[in-house]
C-alpha cells in the first residue's frame, strides 16, 4: 500500500558507535546511514554496495540462514530498483538514506523529481520493465512518498522487515 505523507520521514537515529553519517533522534539502539548519490557515476551499483556493507556491519550479513539471506537480498533488490526508478523518472537520485530499528528497515531515496511513483497497472509480468514499483510493493511492509511543502522532489520510503 502506498501512503503520501506531508511531513518529512521520521529520524531513526545515530547508529550508537557513531558509524556512517547519522542523525540524532535521541532513540538508543537506532542504526542510519546516509550517502550523497547527486553526483557520483555508477549510482545503482554504489548504492548496493553502501547498503550491503551497511548490512554486513549491522549483522545481517553472512546470513546464517537461508530466511535470513532472503531478507538481506530482497532489502539489495529494493536498494535497487528506487534508485533505479529515481534515475528513470525523476531527474536522478540525491541521496540514499538506510536505517533500521531491529524491528524495521527503512530504505529512503530522495530525488529531485516531481512525479508519483506507483505500480503499473494491470502488471505484466511477461513484458520487459515497469516492475520496480510492483517488486517494491510485493517485497516491502509498507512503502510511500515524502514531499516538503515548498520544496522540489521528494523522498521514496519503503519499510521491509528484519530478519528474526
């Protein structure tokens, strides 16, 4: 399900050892990072890897079990595709943003992009592209868009699970 917020997304903290660029929400045990993407070449892939390390430092990775592995892919396979989509549609992606509560992780690509991301309808899986939104949907918790009143672009957020 898709939800449009007017306020900016909320702050999921610093991460406690102070890794990676982070914000302060003064809730303990949160993990951020944060990675300009305005000007770097290879987004798709620097993106990835950002995020995979993230992972890898936050125990996620080397999974230990064949639902954890999935979890960590299908949050990769996310990282993916909203950048992907901010690069397509809507004048590049500005910054990825990743942080996780051990409950939820929460993938945020901001661009610069007036456009409303969403699932094509009717899916046609048979045909090439236009399924970005639909695996987002298909994978995520929940997943929506963030404008600031006033400002230019917005920010694509999807929520995905943990692994337990």
């Amino acid at each position: 399900m898709s939800t449009t917020r007017q306020q900016p997304p909320g702050d999921l903290g610093p991460e406690p050892n102070g890794a990676g660029a982070a914000d302060s929400s003064g809730v303990p045990g949160n993990l951020v990072r944060r990675l300009a993407l305005g000007s770097a070449s290879g987004i798709v892939p620097l993106a990835r890897d950002f995020t995979r390390q993230a992972l890898y430092d936050w125990g996620w990775l080397p999974a230990a079990t064949a639902d954890r592995r999935a979890a960590a892919e299908d949050v990769l396979l996310v990282v993916s595709e909203l950048v992907t989509n901010a690069c397509l549609h809507a004048e590049g992606p500005e910054e990825l943003r990743v942080g996780c509560d051990g409950k939820v992780l929460r993938l945020e690509v901001t661009d610069r992009g007036t456009g409303q991301p969403a699932p094509r309808t009717p899916h046609r899986a048979g045909r090439p592209g236009g399924h970005g939104m639909f695996i987002v949907q298909r994978l995520c918790l929940d997943w929506g868009v963030v404008r600031v009143p006033g400002a230019p672009g917005k920010t694509v957020w999807a929520d995905l699970a943990a692994p337990s």
